[in-house]
C-alpha cells in the first residue's frame, strides 16, 4: 500500500484512467486485504511523487494499534469502489 506525500497519481483501468489519486489519499491496499496477485488498476505517476509505503507487516501493525487507521483504509477503499461502479 502507498500513501501519497507529494504528487498526482492515475489509477488506470483497461487504458482508461479511473481517479486521481491526490496528496494524502491512498492506493494500492486491496492487494494487502486480498493478496490475489491480480491488480484492479495500474498506477502511473502524473508527476513528480513522493510516498510512503507499507509492507503487509507493517500494515497489519498499524491496523492492529490504530483502530482509526483500518477505519480510514477502508473508508477510502469503498470510496474507490463505489466510484469504480459508476463508471461502468
């Protein structure tokens, strides 16, 4: 998973981009909750970034201390999804 510090990010889906991800929002965290191996989109860096990235150790930390935190990926995950379901 991957916040982002600095930058823009597109999510791309079958050639289309899908979002923007923007300075502290997140992407990346369904391959830590369903380590399928299959990607729903691709990121591609509309600029210059910065991030942070979590590991699934460290993921599981932080959601295991921080309540809010788990909260807050979740949030943005459905938030992802119900935009995603719009599109098609």
């Amino acid at each position: 998973m991957y916040g982002l510090l600095t930058g823009e990010v597109d999510l791309v889906v079958k050639d289309k981009v899908v979002e923007t991800i923007h300075v502290g929002d997140v992407f990346g965290e369904g391959a830590l909750v369903q380590p399928s191996g299959i990607r729903a989109s691709t990121a591609i860096a509309r600029s210059d970034c910065s991030l942070v990235y979590l590991n699934q150790e460290r993921f599981l930390f932080a959601i295991q201390n921080t309540p809010m935190f788990a909260i807050e990926v979740m949030r943005s995950y459905s938030d992802r999804l119900r935009r995603l379901k719009h599109l098609i």
